[in-house]
C-alpha cells in the first residue's frame, strides 16, 4: 500500500506540522487523487489564526486545503467519469460541515475527491497552470449561480446573449479571472475593476470594460458607463469592493443584489498563540461594525447583499453543473483559461507554508502553489 504523508493542523490554534497520514481507498461516488500540485488560498492562512470563527466543526488533527491537480490511483463505487491514471483537478473539501474529514483535505500526498467536483485536465495544461483553478471557480460559481445569490443563467459552449451586464469588482482576482469568464460564458457583459497594468489581462478573459478600483471616481465613471444598460448584479471581490459595488447597484437599473466574496473586514494582524484574543477582539469589533455599516448602506439604496460560502455547491446543482457539465469541455476547447497563472513557491508538502507566507505578502493577477 502507498504511503501518504500529509501537512497536519494538530489542534485549534496550532502550526502547521508534516506527518504521516492514512491511505484511505475512495468510498461510493469519490476517486483518490496523487496530488502533483497543491494551490493556497486566503482562507488557508487564516484557520490556524480563527479557525474556530470560520470552521467550528472543524475536528482535529485536521487537514485543510482547497485546491489539487494530480492523477486519480483509485475510483470508487459508482464513479463513471474517471478511470486510474486520469489527470484531474479538483475541489478538496475536507473542511466542509458535511465532510469533515482529514482524508479529503488537500495539503497531503493522497486526496480523496468527490466526483462531481473533480473535472478532467487536457495535455494542453499542466498540473500547476490546472491546480489555480478549483476554490477561486467555485466561488465565483457559486456567486453567480446559486439561487440564493445572483441566479444568473448557466454557463454554455454557446450562451445566448443575456442583455445584460455583470459587474465583477476584483477581476485580476482568482475568484474575480473566473468570475468574468463565467459570466461572458452564460452569456452577459461583463465589467471589472483591476488595477491599470492588469486591464489587458481582465479583457483577455472577457471583460467590456475595465475601470481602475483606486480611482476615487471608479464608481461614478461605472454607473455613467451602465447608463442604458440593464445590471445583472454586482460580485464584490477584495478590501472595501461591498460598499462600491452596493454603490454602483443603488444607481443603475436592474437587479440590485451584491454577491460578496470577501469580508468587509481582515485578520491578518491577528498572531497565533501569545496575543491571539488581545488583537481579535478588536479585529471582531471592526468587523461588526462594518457589518452593520454595510447593511444601512445596503437598506439605504434599496440593494440586497449575501456572503458567499465557497464550497456551498458540493450540496447542491452548481458542483456538478460546473465541474462535470461545463468545465471538462471548456477547457479542452480552449475556451476556458486557467487563471490567474500560477507562481511556484517551491516543491513539497513542507513549502506550504512558505506559500502562505508568499499568498500574505500578497499576488496580483497569480494564484500561489507548491507542486509534489
């Protein structure tokens, strides 16, 4: 039997350390995976810091991570889509409430994956350009798609024209680069926000129009630039993008509905360990407030806004919808990039961190990974 070694969370509050971890056979309706390529995410770097806040669920030893490439070695009962020895990436969701399970993180040699959120890779992509995909898809999907939030018509090999625009603000993003192909995809104009040197990347994957998110008339210069144009909703991507796209849905016609992707307020200044409560609870205070500052905002120009839950399309008909009706075939056709490209921080389940601490420097227009 193959050995798996993986990158464990021991407890809350805990430094991530490396050990071995159980080679688990796949179970109805699941493949294992040999990882080749493990992306990083914000919230990676936040469960060890407010794990508690976000995952109280969570059981520990945990092993968390959203984002893998690799080649399936087992398929369980009931798979139909895949066979050993396919190249695939896909959506670990091992910290989800209804999984739970250290088996189906990603930060370890061996992933369990649940079918419908796995989807082929074609020779034209390599593990590490395939791994930059899954989390940052799937939350712009769900964003998009999910009834609960904008309820946009599904993405097609050939969409009808929705007459309609999508505001995406954050588009050099992960979730905003999917975002917008997802959105021209089922069919809408798509409008971004990004900084000036990524307007060429945003209008690469599809974006109309690209506005610069710093300019202090970004959000007038859109509403003049939506004039006669129907909105389709706004997805809210990156620090203080709720109250701009709240603004811009207040003052153009159509759906006035704010798919947020991004807290209103962070916790990077939080430590782990020594100083944890003494930072987080004014971190907690500042979120609050936002909160209920947003929310009058929101009220005020007549906007609705929801959070959106990442993995939440693992329960319902986006998961397969994405990942097994439309990805496999955008990306063979080359309709579909992987974006944003990926940067390499080293090779290893023990460079992980490492990446983090890349992710936390901060990235424009790249997804941060290791490969295996």
């Amino acid at each position: 039997m193959p050995v798996n070694t993986a990158l464990w969370l021991a407890a809350k509050g805990a430094d991530f350390s490396l050990g071995a971890a159980p080679y688990t056979s796949p179970s109805y309706g699941m493949i294992l995976v040999r990882n080749r390529a493990i992306a990083v995410n914000p919230v990676d770097r936040m469960i060890p810091v407010i794990g508690d806040l976000i995952f109280p669920w969570l059981s520990y030893p945990a092993v968390v991570g959203s984002d893998v490439a690799g080649e399936v070695v087992e398929v369980g009962e009931g798979v139909t889509r895949f066979r050993v020895g396919d190249r695939v990436l896909g959506h670990a969701v091992g910290v989800e409430k209804s999984r739970n399970a250290a088996a189906e993180g990603a930060f370890q040699a061996y992933s369990l994956l649940v079918e419908h959120m796995t989807a082929p890779i074609p020779q034209s992509l390599s593990f590490a350009q395939a791994a930059v995909l899954p989390l940052g898809l799937s939350t712009a999907a769900c964003g998009l798609f999910q009834k609960d939030l904008l309820a946009l018509e599904p993405p097609s090999a050939t969409p009808t024209a929705q007459g309609q625009t999508l505001l995406v603000w954050g588009g050099s993003t992960s979730v905003g680069g999917n975002a917008i192909q997802l959105g021209v995809a089922a069919g809408y104009d798509v409008i971004t926000t990004a900084s000036p040197k990524n307007f060429d990347y945003v209008r690469g994957l599809g974006a109309s129009q690209a506005f610069d998110y710093r300019s202090r008339t970004a959000v007038g210069d859109i509403i003049l630039a939506l004039r006669g144009r129907r909105l389709a909703g706004a997805l809210a991507i990156g620090a203080g993008s709720i109250g701009a796209c709240i603004d811009v849905a207040g003052g153009c016609a159509g759906r006035k509905f704010v798919a947020v992707a991004t807290p209103p307020a962070a916790f990077d200044r939080v430590p782990r360990g020594r100083g944890r409560i003494a930072a987080l609870a004014p971190a907690v205070i500042e979120m609050l407030a936002a909160n209920a500052a947003l929310a009058l905002l929101a009220r005020i120009k007549g906007v609705k806004t929801r959070m959106i839950w990442g993995g939440s399309l693992l329960e319902n008909e986006v998961g397969p919808m994405i990942y097994a009706d439309f990805l496999p075939r955008a990306l063979s056709e080359g309709r579909y990039q992987a974006a944003p490209p990926p940067l390499v921080a080293g090779e290893g389940l023990n460079a992980i961190p490492n990446a983090l601490d890349r992710l936390g420097r901060g990235v424009s227009a790249q997804k941060v990974l290791v490969t295996l």
